[in-house]
C-alpha cells in the first residue's frame, strides 16, 4: 500500500509539471510555493515509511537521508523537464520549496518515529 501511493504521488507530480499551464496566475503570492513543499513533502513522508517497514535502510536517520538526496533529485529532474513544457519554466525557487517541503515532512517523521511514549 504504502509502495503504490509512493509509486502514485511519483505520477501525479510529473504529471503536474509537465501539464501545459498557459497563462495560469497564482491567486495569491507563494502560493505555488506552499503546493509545491506540500507535494514534496508527501512524497518524502511516504518514501520514508516505505524504507522503514520494507527495511531497506540500516535505521531511521540513513532512511531519511536517503529519502532527502533522492527526492531532492526528483525535484532537480522535475524542474528540468519543464524546460520542454509549454507554458512551464525551470525554477530554482521551485526547487528550494521542494526540499523545504521534504525536510520538514522527514523531520516530522523522524520525530515521530523517536517520540517516547508516556
């Protein structure tokens, strides 16, 4: 389950960067921003989760790592695609927002992963 929405939220981000936006306006400033880190940090949350229970990483810190180069680098690849987009634009804020999103989403997970229970 986990896997397939890892999989899934894969699909639904290239599929919004890619798709033509001609002449779309943002309705309120940074608001692409905040989408932009909120999908990132989805994907992050649900690729760390993936790693833990499939126990492919060695414990949660190296989990989160590596959740954090790769979704970094899918954000990367996902700017650059855009370059062949209509009406789309490689943006480094874009970008910046991407790994804000995730960091957070992993520094969420971390703690919750390590919270002692009372």
């Amino acid at each position: 389950m986990l896997l397939g929405s890892f999989v899934v939220m894969h699909i639904l981000i290239l599929a919004a960067s890619v798709w033509p936006a001609p002449g779309q306006t943002v309705p309120v400033e940074g608001a692409d921003k905040l989408v932009h880190a909120a999908e990132f940090a989805v994907l992050a949350w649900l690729g760390y989760r993936v790693l833990l229970r499939r126990r492919l990483a060695v414990g949660a810190v190296h989990a989160a790592v590596a959740v954090f180069v790769y979704v970094a680098f899918w954000g990367a690849l996902t700017e650059v695609i855009q370059l062949w987009a209509p009406g789309r634009s490689c943006s480094f804020g874009d970008w910046a927002a991407d790994i804000v999103g995730a960091a957070l989403a992993l520094g969420a997970a971390w703690i919750l992963t390590h919270r002692r229970t009372v």
